[in-house]
C-alpha cells in the first residue's frame, strides 16, 4: 500500500511543481494592469511550494523517492500559455481563464487522490486539508474569471 500511496503522493507533488512553474510563468508576462493577479499567483505558487514541501517529507518518510519534477502535460500547458500570449491571449480574462484551467486540473487530482489513491493516516489528512485550499483557489480564480467577463 505504501508504494501505490507514495505513486498518488508523488503525482501531487508533481502537478504542484507544474502549478508552481505555470504561475510564475503567469507571473512574468502580467501587466501593472493586472498587479492584484500578481500578488494572488504569487500566493497560490508559495502555496503550492508548501505543499510539494509537506508531500515530498511525507514521501521521505516512509522510504520512498520524492519526485522533484514537472509532468509532460504541464510543460505542455505552460508552451500553450507562450502560444496565446502571442497572439494576444494576454487579457485579463485569457489570463484567468488558462489559470482557472491549471486549477481546474489539480482540484480533479487532488479528488482522485482522495477518493480512489488509497492514501490513510497522515497522508490522506495533509491531501484532504491541501484539497480544502486548492478547492478555495480554484474558486477565488473562477470568480475573477467570471467577473473579467463582463
């Protein structure tokens, strides 16, 4: 059980990692307009640094090999992020909508892990109180989006 839990854990931390690198990615390419974006991604990829932190002793911890990584499909995403920018997907909408894509992606995890990863004790604890946070984000950029709508 511990090496199928440590595979969920290990997945999480990566999808972090993606969060982490998407923000800041995000980040740099955010104008002065937009500067409370700023300071929220900021916030949400110090979140999820925490969170990669809190997994990766979790991991540790029972002996397994902590992922230090991103995934394919995050790096893909960030790439699909340049793509728009260039052709002018820089709005503040555009820009919340593709944050509230990555969030919609890791809540989905977070809920899978919970639900089917097999996870007990400590670990389903720290993924059901990280999932309580990721549900909020996920929302607060939900909001933000449907307000740049109008």
């Amino acid at each position: 059980m511990a090496t199928s839990s440590n595979t969920v854990l290990n997945e999480l931390i990566e999808l972090n990692n993606d969060r982490i690198a998407g923000f800041e990615k995000v980040l740099s390419d955010i104008d002065d307009a937009n500067v409370d974006l700023k300071e929220l991604f900021q916030e949400y990829a110090t979140q999820s640094r925490r969170f990669s932190q809190e997994l990766t002793a979790i991991v540790a911890a029972r002996a397994g090999e902590p992922e230090t990584g991103n995934s394919v499909a995050g790096t893909l995403h960030r790439a699909w992020i340049d793509v728009k920018a260039l052709f002018g997907g820089s709005d503040r909408e555009s820009i919340l909508s593709e944050a509230e894509r990555g969030e919609d992606a890791i809540k989905k995890a977070y809920q899978t892990a919970i639900a089917e990863g097999g996870l007990a004790g400590e670990a389903l604890e720290k993924v059901t109180e990280q999932a309580r946070s990721i549900n909020k984000a996920h929302d607060t950029v939900k909001a933000l989006r449907d307000m740049a709508k109008v």
